[in-house]
C-alpha cells in the first residue's frame, strides 16, 4: 500500500537523505520519498510485512517523527514555534550585542559590565546570555549532536558544532581570565577579555531562526495553489428532503441525493441535472474564460460556478470520487513527488556536510600551522561550519516542482508527478491521435450510402441502440441524432465491444456489426464500392453477414488545431499523428493542422508499435483522449490525456488536460521547460552559493582583506534558502504561451 504521513523535525537535504535511508532498510518497504518543502514522506510498503509504528520508531531512531495520525500534527505548530524563539532570541541577543560591542560602537556600558573595570564579570554575563539563546534554540543541538555522534551529520550538525565551538572558546577564555586576575594582571586579563565569540554564537542562531522562520513564511505561498483549489469545493449545500430545501455540509452529501445550485454558487459534486438549465463558469478550474450553457440531462462536474440559471442536481460522485477531490489529490501527489533531477541533489547532501566538516577542521589546523592565532583560526572553521549549510540545496528542487504543478493545475493542465513533468521537458516526438485530439470529436454523420431495404430512420435506429452505451468519439454522431430524432432504442440482448474497430450486437436473435472496413473483412463481410468523400471517416453496419450500409461521418478540425502544431514544431518538437482512419480522412486533417507526418488505417496495438519506434530515436509523448487510446498513453515515456475526465485517462495517462485544446500540449511542454529551468537555476545558485563562500569562510582570501566572520556567514546562509524559495515563486507569474494565440485569431 502507499501511504502519505507528516513528518516533523527535517530542514536540509541531508535530512532528507537520513529519513529515506531509515525507512527504507526495513523489510516490506518498497519505496519511501521524503519531501522538505511540504514536510512528508510517502512510503510504499506491505502493510502484513511491517507496521506503521515500527516505521515511526525508524524514524525516531534518525532524529525525527513521524506522525501516523494527522491530527496530532498542527501545520502551523511550526511557525508559531520559530516565531517565538525567534521573537525570544532577539530579546536576548540585543543586551548581549549590547555588552559584546558597546565600546566598539561608542555606547556607554554601566562600570560594573565594562571589561577594563570588571573582566570576568563582563565576559560571564556574555555567557549566561549566549547561553540562554542557546537553550531557547536546544532543537539544533539535540538534534544535530545526535546526528553527529551516529555519524549522520546534518545541517543542525554544522549549526550546533559551529555555535558550539564558539561557546566553548568563549568558555575556555573566562577560565585563562579568571586565572590572569588570580595573578593581579588586570592588562592581559582585559585584552583576553575582547577575543570573545559569545555575540557570534548567539548571532549564528538567532539568524539561522530568522531564515528559517522567513523560510516557512515564504514556503507558506508556494501552496496556495493547492489552497485555491480546496477553496473551490463549498463548505455547505443545499439539498430536496421530503420536498423541503435543507442547508448540510458538503461532505455530508451521498449518492442520489438532489443539490440545488442556485445562481453564484459553487459545484460541489458530480452530478447530472434533473431540472433546469443554466450557464457553468468553469475558469478556476479549466482556466476556460468563456460559461459553459448547461441544461437538464447534462452530466457537471465539481469546482464550476452556476453562474445565472436555477438547477437541481442528482448526485452521482461524491467525497473522494468527485472531479474536484481527485484534481486536488493529483496535485499533491505530485507536488511531493521527486523528480529525477532531484536525486543529484540529495546524493550530494548525503556526503556534503561530512565533508564540511572535515574541512573546518582542516580549516583550524592549517591557520594553527602556519601561525594564526587561536581566535582567528576558530573564527575560519566556524564560519566554513555555519557557510555550508545546504538548506539552499534541499529546497531547490521541491519548491519549485510544488509552485509548477499548482501553477498548472490552474491552466487545466495536471501532472501526476514530478518526473512527468520533468520528462515533459524532454520530449524530442509527440504522437497525436486524430478523433477528439486535433478534431472537434462531436462527429456528424453527412451521408448515407444506403444497400437495403430499411429507410435511413431505420438505420440510424440500429445504430443508436448499439452505440447508446459507448463513450468512443464517434458514437457520439448516431447518440446526437438519435436524441434530436427522438428515437426509441432497441432492445439489445448481447454486444460486444471489439477493441479498435467497432462493436457487435445482437437484436432479437440478429447479428449486427457496425464499426470500420477491417471489422467487415475479419467477420467476411463483402462490401460495396470503394466511396471517397475528402476528409470523411466510413462507418459500416452490417446484418447478418450482409452489408445494410456505410455512415459518412465527417469531424471537423478544432479551431486551436493548426496553432498547437506549428507551436509544438516551434518548440524544435516533431508531430505525427496516428489514427485508424482511412488514407483520405487522415490526409485531409492532417493538411489543415499542417502535420506532414501521419499514419493511416492503424489500430491501437499497431499505434503501440509506432509509439515503440519513435521511443527508439527519442522521448516521445502520445496525447490521446484517455479512452480507447489508454495502451498508447501506457506505452508513451508521457502520457497526455486531453480533455481528461474519465477514470481511464486518470489511470493511464502522466499529464491531464481538463481542456478538450490541444494547445494545452504545447502549453503544458512550455510550462515544464520553465519548471525545469527553475529548478536549474536554483541548483546552480545552491552549489555556486558553497562553492564561492567555502572558501572565503575558510580564510582563503584573508590576504587581500576578504575576512567573513560567523554572525555575516550565518546571515549569508538564510539569505541564500530565502533566495531559491522566492525564485522558484517566480513560476506562479508565468503566463503561458497562449497571448500569442490572440494574434493569430
């Protein structure tokens, strides 16, 4: 099973790493994903091998917890926590700048705080109060010592041993004072008394709580996607009991129940209208700017707005199965979702901090070697310590694959995961099925070449009782005509959907076929003359072994159609376009959308095979309407399933589209080259970051004045995981391609 918990207590890569590697050396779990940014881990386990509370304690015994119900966790609890020791430590760091620095800055201190007065007890009181930002903040050093001594070093390791270091020294310069005034020698006693680093490691840990606190602000935002889309879904509705209108909680609704939706109020569920008719405002969801006319009959979804008509609904899909719920699901399984990218960074904090560490300490030993003093070479290796944290390095990716996939959820476009949405941004070949995908998909049938004796009502009848339970494209044509001609179906005692090329029926002991040529020449029947109507697809039905006659059915191409293809081709993408319609049909289309390469008379296993011979030459990614086209989007590295809505398409495909335009291919491809490149630049600004300030910290650059001492380092490190976490941000302002569309028509 696959199961989401809340974790508490991670705050860089390297816990990310530690948090995996525990739960993963248990026998039963298959998989297990942390994520800093939204603070879970997903694990895939076999419940009957390993239980919940022993992941916990594996957990536990890496210096964190895991939280097997969700309502022990407060998502706030943190904030509010840093809010305060943040709030705590400033309030005692001020006096102790105050003592530490006074005379440098010109400020009056009291004559029993002044150092040449009274050494000792101006350096004690430093202590106590370096001490007490210390105890506030005790969370890096019970965590980060823990993990230091079991050799799992993290970035409270680099906090705890670099605010530490520096408290000691402070410690051990109290002692060589309190022994320099035994001996009366009140001088020495006073210049040991101004090589303190008590101010810095108060410094370094209230800065390290600010970033952290502005850090948690700002990841704060990186969900409000998610947030919008909950926001959606009403917290109450309105439902017909015993004929009275009553007022419930929407998670309260069930099946069969009858909702009014009155005009300004929200969809909360899915369900077809039994009265009325109105207009759906479905923006928020679709990103769609035009109302959709709705009326009685017509199956809605959850997340619209009933924008000026009275309805009532049946409820047909509730809680956990609506449109809406499922959407918002998806977007968070994708948003804790890992990329493959990630990977380089979380194989990079597993060794970086140990390093980091032994380069402090080579970092104090070469400074002692080549003549420092004690002060100098202490004040290198803390910095190189508190300098290195890869905070920076662990948001990188996550934040920016949360803002990214929020972001398209509000285009419309869905990704089930973060390596789909990765992968997207390589695609070299995207392979698109014709009916539904480039054309309109509401078919209408223009001729009829008839070889009977039954007159056109009659065939058309036939056809719309076999066709009156299907969800393929083109039986849409004889379900629209047989409801606008008011027809009754017949009674059909058996049928049988034949993968690919149509279905057989059968109707009071007859055998009927409808469906393609190659259904006709499989089962032996003979056929007429060959008819060619540009741009037509033929549909044959049959009686009996005996051709009654072929359906005309022609499906025009979509208005978008010929945009999205020149801005896939624009994007360096090549297009194909496989369908299982004749040459003159698949010709026609593909000349008006302006595709050069396409395959004709294919079925779908024949489609897979295609889809294999492109996946040999490069990524490739099959958009289909996640119907008949599911084997396809399976095989494709990408998946897209366009106008996405059916259970099968949320199944097969790694990208929905809730928009029948195929433009949102194109859309979706471009919203991923843009993701991916934020993530890069993150990166890049993460290893650049330590790459350059290592070693500066270390002194490297001390001969030509470049010195950063801890309290800068420490201030330097926040700023730069509050740099990634607003750069990534940056995503929620993209635009998307589709102003250029404006232009064109």
């Amino acid at each position: 099973m696959k199961k989401s918990y809340k974790i508490g207590g991670m705050n860089c890569a390297a816990c990310v790493r530690r948090v995996e590697q525990s739960v993963k050396k248990n026998e039963g779990v298959k998989n297990a994903e942390a994520n800093l940014l939204l603070g879970t881990l997903n694990i895939e386990f076999d419940e009957k091998a390993i239980t919940e509370n022993k992941l916990a304690g594996s957990v536990k015994s890496a210096g964190y917890k895991l939280y097997i119900n969700k309502e022990e966790l407060n998502t706030n609890d943190e904030i509010n926590s840093l809010k305060k020791r943040l709030i705590l430590s400033i309030i005692i760091l001020l006096p102790l700048m105050y003592i530490a620095m006074g005379n440098m800055l010109g400020l009056l201190l009291p004559k029993f705080l002044n150092s040449m007065d009274n050494p000792l007890l101006f350096i004690t009181m430093q202590a106590i109060l370096a001490f007490a930002i210390m105890a506030v903040n005790y969370t890096y050093f019970t965590k980060g010592l823990k993990n230091l001594f079991t050799l799992k070093p993290n970035m409270d390791s680099l906090v705890a041993t670099g605010s530490m270091s520096a408290f000691l020294y402070g410690v051990y310069i109290l002692i060589k004072v309190a022994l320099f005034l035994k001996a009366d020698n009140i001088m020495l006693a006073h210049t040991w008394s101004m090589k303190l680093y008590f101010e810095s490691s108060g410094m370094i840990l209230t800065l390290i709580t600010l970033g952290k606190f502005l850090e948690g602000l700002s990841k704060g935002k990186t969900t409000d996607e998610i947030k919008k889309l909950m926001d959606l879904k009403p917290a109450v509705a309105i439902i017909i009991k015993d004929g009275k209108q009553i007022e419930i909680s929407s998670s309260e609704i069930v099946k069969g129940d009858i909702v009014v939706i009155k005009p300004g109020s929200s969809i909360p569920v899915d369900g077809i209208i039994t009265n009325g008719f109105s207009t759906i405002d479905k923006s928020a969801i679709t990103g769609e700017s035009i109302p959709v006319e709705v009326k009685t009959g017509d199956f809605i979804q959850s997340s619209g707005i009933n924008v000026s008509g009275y309805i009532e609904m049946r409820a047909e899909k509730v809680g956990e199965d609506t449109t809406l719920s499922k959407i918002i699901k998806l977007v968070q399984e994708a948003s804790s979702s890992k990329a493959p990218i990630s990977r380089l960074a979380d194989t990079v904090a597993g060794i970086f901090v140990p390093i980091v560490i032994c380069l402090a300490i080579i970092t104090f030993i070469v400074w002692m070697i080549i003549g420092s003093n004690m002060d100098s070479s202490i004040n290198f290796a803390i910095s190189v310590l508190v300098i290195s944290c890869p905070c920076a390095l662990g948001l990188a990716t996550p934040v920016a694959i949360m803002v990214g996939t929020g972001r398209g959820a509000r285009m419309g476009i869905l990704f089930k995961s973060a390596t789909a949405l990765e992968q997207l941004s390589k695609v070299k070949y995207v392979a698109l099925d014709k009916t539904g995908t480039i054309t309109k998909g509401s078919p209408e049938i223009i001729k009829i070449v008839n070889y009977s004796d039954f007159d056109e009502k009659e065939l058309i009848k036939i056809a719309y009782s076999m066709e009156l339970k299907s969800n393929h494209p083109l039986a849409k044509c004889f379900i629209d005509r047989g409801i606008i001609e008011n027809l009754k179906a017949e009674k059909i005692d058996k049928s049988e959907y034949i993968f690919g090329k149509g279905i057989k029926s059968i109707i009071k002991n007859d055998e009927y076929f409808l469906g393609s040529k190659s259904l006709m020449t499989d089962n032996k029947i003979s056929l007429k003359e060959d008819i060619d109507i540009t741009g037509s697809t033929l549909l044959y039905l049959s009686k009996n072994k005996i051709l009654l006659c072929v359906f005309v059915v022609m499906d025009e191409i979509k208005q978008s159609s010929f945009f999205a293809i020149n801005s896939l081709k624009k994007q360096g993408i090549s297009v194909v376009m496989l369908t299982g319609d004749n040459e003159s049909s698949a010709k026609a289309i593909a000349q008006k959308a302006g595709i050069e390469n396409y395959k004709f008379n294919i079925l779908p296993e024949d489609k897979l095979k295609e889809i294999e011979k492109l996946q040999k030459i490069g990524i490739t990614a099959m958009v289909g309407d996640g119907i008949n086209d599911a084997p396809s989007l399976k095989q494709a590295d990408v998946g897209i399933a366009i106008g996405a809505g059916s259970d099968i398409a949320l199944e097969s495909a790694d990208v929905l589209l809730l928009k029948n335009d195929l433009l949102d291919v194109s859309e979706a491809i471009a919203l991923s080259h843009y993701t991916i490149r934020n993530i890069k630049q993150n990166l890049f600004w993460a290893f650049f970051y330590n790459c350059l300030c290592i070693p500066l910290a270390a002194g490297i650059f001390s001969s030509i004045g470049l010195i950063l001492n801890p309290m800068i380092a420490a201030g330097a490190m926040s700023i730069s995981s509050i740099f990634v976490v607003f750069n990534a941000l940056r995503i929620k302002l993209y635009k998307g391609i589709k102003n250029e569309k404006n232009s064109i028509y």
